[in-house]
C-alpha cells in the first residue's frame, strides 16, 4: 500500500527535492502544499500534492530554461 499522507519535512523535501529547514519559505512563499495541525507538530502532505505541486514548478520554470537555452546556442 502506498503511503496516504507523508510527515516531517524531512521525508515531505526529500519528496520534491528540496532542504527542509526550508520548508516554512516553501509553504508560505511558494506554495508547497503541506500543512501542520493546528498550527503545532509535524508538518503533513499528500503524495498527490506534492507531484502536482513540482509539475507546476516544472511548467512554470522550463520555459526560462529552454528559451535561454536556444538563445545560448543549444543544449548540452
């Protein structure tokens, strides 16, 4: 069985690639979906969430990089 919810923002920025002791900037500034119960404890997030959270950084960054990449005159 896959897991329902992840807990702490170690295994929560593993997830997505990301440092933990980031992850109140991550939440508040660029909208990681996680969530603490009642503002205390440890933070909480859907698998699902997450997946949709980083293809959504995905769209939204992979244009700069392969716009520059054809101005600097191909990829790698």
């Amino acid at each position: 069985m896959s897991e329902i919810c992840l807990k702490g923002a170690k295994d929560i920025c593993e997830a997505v690639g990301e440092n933990p002791r980031n992850i109140t900037e991550l939440v508040r500034d660029k909208g990681l979906p996680a969530w603490k119960r009642d503002d205390k404890g440890s933070w909480r997030a859907l698998p699902e969430d997450l997946q949709r959270w980083i293809r959504e950084q995905r769209d939204r960054h992979i244009s700069n990089y392969v716009f520059r990449e054809r101005l600097e005159g191909g990829a790698d």
